[in-house]
C-alpha cells in the first residue's frame, strides 16, 4: 500500500492487480480496490476517570522510579476509557457509522477479515461513511483499570469455534461462509483479546455514549455482546440515530410488564432487564435492524453452540414485536430466510461480507441514514 499526503488529504493507493470496470477499479471478488481518499484520521481516548491516591507526589525523592517499593503517594491514573480510531473520507455522508465489538474482540473485528479480505471498516469508508471503531474500557488499547484482575490463561479456541457457529469442531458447518484456508483459522483464533479488569457494563456504556457527545449524531454499530449494551447507550444518549446490531446476544430490553417471565438456556433461566415505558419509548424513535446468520436451529437442540442462537433468536423477534407495536421501527433479518445462507456469527466478516455490507448499505438508503 502506498501512502501519501496532499493538500490536506490522505491518499491510500493499493498496490495491486485491479480488474478496470466503467472507470472503476474492481477486484475478480467484484469489491471495489480503486484509490481510497480521507480527509482525516486519527485516535483518542474517551470518557473515564481519574484516580487520585492520597498523600503528596515528591518530584525529587519519588521522581525516580523505585522497582521494589515504587511511592505512589499523591499520583493519578487515569482509567475506564474506550480507545477510538476513526477515519473519515473525502467527501463523507452525512452520519458515522459506530462500530463496538462483542466479548473477546477488539477493533480488529471490523478491520482485515482472517482470509486477508477488506472488511467492513474499508467497505464502508469506500461508501463515503466515516468509520470509528472502538476497543471498549478494559479491552485492548483501552486496557487500564483501577480494579485488579487476575488473567488465566484458558485453551478454548475449539469452543468458540461451535459458539461463533463455524462448525462442531473440528468439521465446518457444509456451506459455511468462512474460509478453509488454515491460515484463516490462525487469524480468527490470534484476533481474541482478554478482559484486562473486571467486566463493568455500565463503564462501557458511559464511554460509548461520550464518544456520541463528541462527534455528535451518528449509526451505532453493534456485535454480539455489545448488542444489549448498545439498547442501554441508546436510552441515555439521543445523539445514536439507528442502530445496526449483528447477532446480539439476550440481553434485550422490555417495557415493565411485558418481558418473558423465563428464558431457558442450558438450564439456566434469562430474565430480560425492564424499564419504564417512558424510558423504553426512545427506542421507538429511531431505526433499528438487527441481523442474524445460518446454523441456528427452530427447535430446541443439543449442540450448544446453535441452542443459544436458537433462543437469542427467538427473544429477538419477541422484543421486534413489542418495539413496533409502540410505534417503533426494528427490522429483523434471518440471513437464511432472505436467501443468504452460511454466514457464521461474523457475517461481516465472512467470505459473503460484501453482500451483508450491500444489504445494510440497503437499509440505510431507505431509512434516509446515508
């Protein structure tokens, strides 16, 4: 890739063998690889805070760094902030897309797929979206945490596999949308990162919703677990215009009153968190489409990496209805019965990513969001 500035812009020129179309360069996988233009990028931390020890700093006797007994008398750290790296292009659209990734993941989830393909960072920066991506407090560039945690480390790369629906391992799923290429695997294994403190929701909340007051109104982009979290952010933050949710997880939002009284999953009971009507109602205000792949069963089933997508499924279409039924505006998309088939629980990610990026390019063309 070559790189270079001019006249205040930033120019991504991708070396390659490009197939020329109508003035346009086009890759044999039909994905546009012509000159990439961005008016900016960048990086930043948001929201946070800052914890102060008690006592007084001494420059001269504590400014140097003890490494048996360090003095931390009256010095900061500063924590619970998410990292965002943002690329915005030269004539941009009107609103952002939000990218926040689910449990184990960082920005990595939007950029390069594991086979080496652009992902939906680069796509969608080629649609004229700026695109920011998120490592969520805790997680990744947005490590530091005022609480200690204690990281073990755990071999289960083969229990993701079921769970993100790649196949019962070792075998894939026939027709999945994932490569076979073991180097693919390699990546998509290596992309996992750990929790660098104790999980806290509402630290991730708060720092998604101060990047929302900075850059001002926008689409949320949500994956897996920050699905329920992105329901939540919602609620408190008027500046998310839509929300784009792959695969969220149970963790859906009802009216008082009107939540299933028990979801059963592997004979644990879900209960969905509730709120009051008049909180609840803010989702009806905005376009919602949540996106759901292949591999997930309409009966109950013993593999337990399709059983919780099966009742994930199910809670998802229930809380559709009752946001509709106020007035709101949620899609739900069953990639399958649409005639996609083989998407995994990365369907931006996937081989077909730029068939799930048409279909959502789709929807916000006529929700009037592009």
């Amino acid at each position: 890739m070559l790189i270079r500035r001019v006249s205040g812009n930033i120019y991504f020129a991708l070396l390659m063998a490009p197939v020329f179309m109508g003035g346009c360069a086009v890759s044999k996988s039909g994905a546009d690889t012509g000159r990439l233009v961005l008016r900016q990028q960048g990086s930043f931390a948001i929201g946070g805070t800052v914890v102060i020890n008690p006592g007084a700093f001494d420059p001269i006797k504590d400014g140097a760094y003890n490494p048996v007994n360090p003095s931390t008398a009256g010095q900061t750290l500063h924590v619970d902030h998410a990292y965002v790296f943002y690329q915005i292009p030269e004539y941009p659209r009107k609103l952002p897309l939000v990218c926040w990734h689910g449990h184990g993941q960082s920005t990595k989830t939007w950029e390069t797929t594991p086979d080496g393909r652009e992902g939906f960072q680069t796509i969608f920066l080629r649609r004229r979206f700026p695109v920011y991506l998120i490592d969520q407090p805790r997680r990744g560039h947005g490590g530091k945490s005022p609480q200690p945690i204690h990281l073990i480390p755990t071999a289960d790369d083969q229990l993701w596999f079921g769970i993100f629906r790649l196949g019962v391992w070792p075998d894939f799923y026939s027709g999945v949308q994932f490569s076979k290429d073991p180097e693919a695997l390699n990546q998509f294994f290596r992309q996992t990162t750990p929790n660098i403190g104790p999980y806290n929701p509402e630290v991730n909340m708060d720092a998604v919703s101060a990047l929302f007051n900075k850059i001002g109104d926008g689409i949320l982009v949500t994956h897996s677990q920050s699905g329920g979290l992105g329901w939540r952010t919602a609620l408190k933050n008027p500046h998310i215009k839509a929300i784009v949710s792959y695969e969220p997880g149970g963790d859906f939002i009802f009216p008082e009153g009107e939540a299933p009284d028990s979801i059963l999953l592997g004979g644990r009971i879900i209960r969905p968190a509730t709120v009051t009507l008049q909180e609840f109602q803010a989702l009806t205000r905005i376009p919602i489409v949540i996106y759901y792949g292949d591999n997930i069963p309409d009966s109950p089933s013993t593999n337990p990496g399709q059983e919780q997508w099966r009742v994930f499924l199910a809670v998802a279409r229930r809380w559709r209805d009752v946001v509709n039924r106020y007035g709101g505006d949620v899609t739900l998309v069953h990639l399958p019965e649409i005639g996609i088939h083989g998407n995994t629980h990365f369907p931006f990610s996937d081989l077909n990513n730029m068939q799930i990026a048409d279909h959502l390019s789709a929807f916000l063309r006529q929700k009037g969001l592009d």
